[in-house]
C-alpha cells in the first residue's frame, strides 16, 4: 500500500501541481480549475496519510481508491470527473474524523462551483459540515439541497436533520434569553457571560458543536454555583442544557443494537415517574424469600406501589419477580464486560463514564425485548452532570451505590409522589455518608424496620 500511495500521490502532483501553486489555465479538453484545486485538495490528504505510518483501515484504503478514480477521470480527455468527485467526498466523509470531514467540504465547495444546482453537492456539502459541528452552515447547505431535490420522499432524512440541528440551536437562544443574553458580561452580540469575578462564558448557536457544548456546560457549572440547584431559572436552564445534550447526541437513525428499546432521557423519565409511588426493594435473601410468598405482608406492601426498582445484579429474587425499573452502574475498569441485562424490565437505566465504553456496554450487555425503554446518554452520570446534580466526583475510593444514585435522581426530578426504600437494613444498609442523607430527608420509618419513606 505504501508504493501505491506514494505512486498515486505523484500523478496527483504530476496532474494538479503542489500545494501553493497558482490555477494552470484551462487546455482545451483539459480539467477544469475546480477538478484540479479538488486534487490538490486530495493530494495534501495523501500526503497526511502517508506521514502517518502504515495504513490499516478499510475506510481509509476505500478513500485512496476512490481518489485514484478521480484521478484517472481528470486525466481522460472527454470524461466527466463530477461524479467521481462526488464519490471521493462521500468516501472522504465516510472516512471519519475532522481531516476527513474537512477534506469532504473541499471538494464539496469545489462540485458546488463546478455545478451549482447538483443537489448532490449540497447534499455532500451540508454533511461535511453537519461532521464538523457547523450547524447553522449546514442548515443552509441542507435547505439549498431541498430546494433543488424533487423527490419528497428522498429528503425526510434531510428534513429530520434541519429539524434536529434547529431544535439544538432554539435550546441556546432559550438560554441565553433566560440568563439576560449576554447583559451580565456578554459580548451583546448573542453570547451569555458569566457573572463578574466568575470568568467569561460565551454561548452561541453559531460556535461549533464542541465549543457550544463546552460553553454551554460552563455556564450551566457558573448559574449553579451563584444561584444554586434549586433556583427556578437555573432548574431551566439545566433542562434546556440536557436537551441540548440530547440533541446533539442524537444518532441519525436508530441503533439497531438497542434491541428496539426506546431511548428515555431526564424529560421521559420525569413524565415516567409522575405522580406515581415508587419503592427501592434491596436484593437480600430475606426480602426475596417474603416477597415469593403470596398474600405475606412485604409481598402486599410491593404489590401496592405503582413502580418497583431494583438496582445491580439482582441474586436473590425470583427471575419473574416484578421489575418496573432496573438500574445498574458500571464499575471497575472500562471497558465494562459482564453478564447480560436478561432480567425483564419496563425500563433500565445504565450508570457509568466514559461515553464510549459506556455505549459499549450497552450494545454488548442489552438483551433485545428485556427492556423497553432504556437510558440515554443524558441519564448516565446524573450525580456530577450539570445539568442534573452536578456535583465533585466523589472520592474514588467510596463511589455512590446504585441505589443512592437512584434516589438522589428520584429526588432531583421531583414528580414521583412517593418514594419509599424497601429491606435496606442489616447486610443490605448503605453507607454512613448515604444513610446520613436519607436520615435527613427521612418522612417515616414503619414498625418493621424495613420501609423508610422519603417522599
């Protein structure tokens, strides 16, 4: 592969000239500029990829290949290299990457001159860009492509996208109106500044989706901090930052390894819980062997709640044992291996950091049809994202349990009308640090010992 690319890097060259060189002009039946400026374009990424050592990916082998085409296309006299250059784009992109998606809208702003009114290019060119986190771009680009494609049924996916990248940019526009639009220490111009002494916060729907998440995050971070957790703004504001979050996360079309469980993220789950009674039942051998005997008082007690909980591994109770949430955190080092999620639950919520291993797990542990909704992304680190809790990681050495992140979550959101914990005592009690929370927001603790009511 290594004398292939070198050899195809050098008719490149041969062909378009080096980087800097001025626009040969146009031989009759020659390429015309834009071709050979989209050649250059490739022959620096040849380059790149040659710097970078062997190659190894298919993706990447598929690209070199389809600029060889391109490059025979520019130097046939009579052929139409368009469409060529269209394929090397979409290989560029599909490449991965920013080098690659920067490379797909070099050549796309070269098809969009060669043939303004190629909805192909549009299309290429909206894509590269939408890679790149340039939403608002890409929207022009994808609008320009609709305009020109016939075929209604062949733009929905176009349609979803404008949609999507619109919905992500009204979240910051609600935002940036709901902390004054920049009056304490923005720039006027669009962007949200942070109070004086706390560092400067710039939010626009017009940065990159990398910078505009990280904007956004801080100033999620610096509201909390001046008007805390409760303040009714910052409780929207926070809102409109998972949103956002969830937006932008948004895979194009469904993951089919999902199982066909539906994605639940904060607002599903607080229409979820609304006004329903909810009870945490700790997996002790105890509780398991009450709850199997039908009419007994703990099994009773379970039965009346709207929705029962289990957390982690569940050992001990019955695999039929009702189970309207499951969750479960992912610890120890990543990636996180382990048994599958086969217990049967309405809906599960999967705790653990980072992103990708954490998608990982989930494609690898979830089993189709045990779940029917699961939890997105937004719900995954509640304890310490900020638009939820937003606390310091705590100490590596005592992470929160399962069920204390439950609650904690449970509490958070607030529309449950009920939560109650259900055998926590004895080998089952949590923490010192987490029973000291529980004990402070406690309601009721029944005669038993075995029922604490929080909410």
């Amino acid at each position: 592969m290594g004398q292939t690319l070198t050899g195809l890097l050098t008719s490149v060259r041969a062909i378009a000239g080096r980087p800097g060189t001025p626009p040969r002009a146009r031989p009759g039946g020659g390429p015309d500029p834009e071709l050979l400026a989209a050649l250059r374009h490739c022959g620096d990424h040849l380059a790149a990829l040659a710097a970078s050592g062997p190659l190894t990916d298919a993706r990447r082998t598929r690209l070199i290949a389809s600029i060889g085409v391109l490059t025979t296309a520019c130097s046939t006299p009579g052929a139409d290299a368009f469409d060529a250059l269209l394929r090397t784009g979409q290989q560029a992109l599909d490449s991965g990457g920013d080098a690659g998606a920067r490379l797909a809208l070099a050549l796309a702003d070269e098809a969009t001159v060669l043939r303004a009114c190629s909805k192909g290019a549009w299309r290429l060119r909206g894509n590269a860009l939408d890679a790149l986190g340039r939403s608002e771009e890409a929207i022009t680009a994808y609008e320009r492509h609709l305009a020109l494609q016939q075929n209604s049924a062949a733009s929905r996916d176009v349609e979803r996208r404008i949609a999507t990248l619109r919905a992500a940019g009204d979240r910051i526009d609600e935002a940036l109106a709901l902390v004054g639009n920049g009056e304490e220490g923005g720039d006027g111009n669009g962007a949200a500044g942070g109070a004086a002494g706390t560092g400067a916060v710039r939010l626009s729907r017009h940065l990159p989706a990398a910078d505009a998440r990280a904007a956004f995050t801080e100033l999620v971070r610096l509201r909390t901090a001046e008007d805390g957790a409760a303040d009714p703004a910052v409780r929207r504001l926070a809102a409109l930052y998972a949103e956002h979050r969830r937006l932008s996360d948004r895979d194009p079309m469904a993951d089919p390894l999902l199982g066909g469980a539906e994605p639940l993220g904060v607002p599903g789950l607080r229409r979820f819980l609304a006004g329903r009674t909810v009870c945490l039942v700790a997996d002790t051998p105890h509780t398991a062997e009450q709850e199997q005997r039908p009419g007994s008082p703990l099994a009773t007690l379970i039965e009346g709640y709207d929705l029962v909980v289990r957390c982690d591994a569940v050992r001990h109770a019955a695999p039929t044992a009702r189970t309207d949430l499951h969750a479960v955190t992912l610890r120890g080092d990543s990636p996180w291996k382990g048994p599958r999620w086969d217990r049967r639950a309405t809906a599960r919520l999967v705790f653990g950091d980072p992103l990708p291993h954490w998608r990982l797990a989930l494609r690898s542990r979830l089993v189709p049809g045990a779940q029917d909704r699961i939890g997105d992304a937004t719900l995954r680190r509640p304890l310490h994202d900020p638009a939820l809790l937003a606390e310091a990681a705590a100490d590596a050495g005592e992470p929160a349990s399962t069920a204390f992140t439950v609650l904690r979550l449970l509490d958070f959101l607030g529309t449950p009308a009920r939560v109650d914990l259900i055998g926590f005592e004895g080998p089952a009690a949590l923490p010192p640090r987490e029973r000291e929370w529980i004990g402070a927001r406690t309601g009721a603790t029944d005669d038993t010992a075995v029922r604490i009511t929080l909410r």
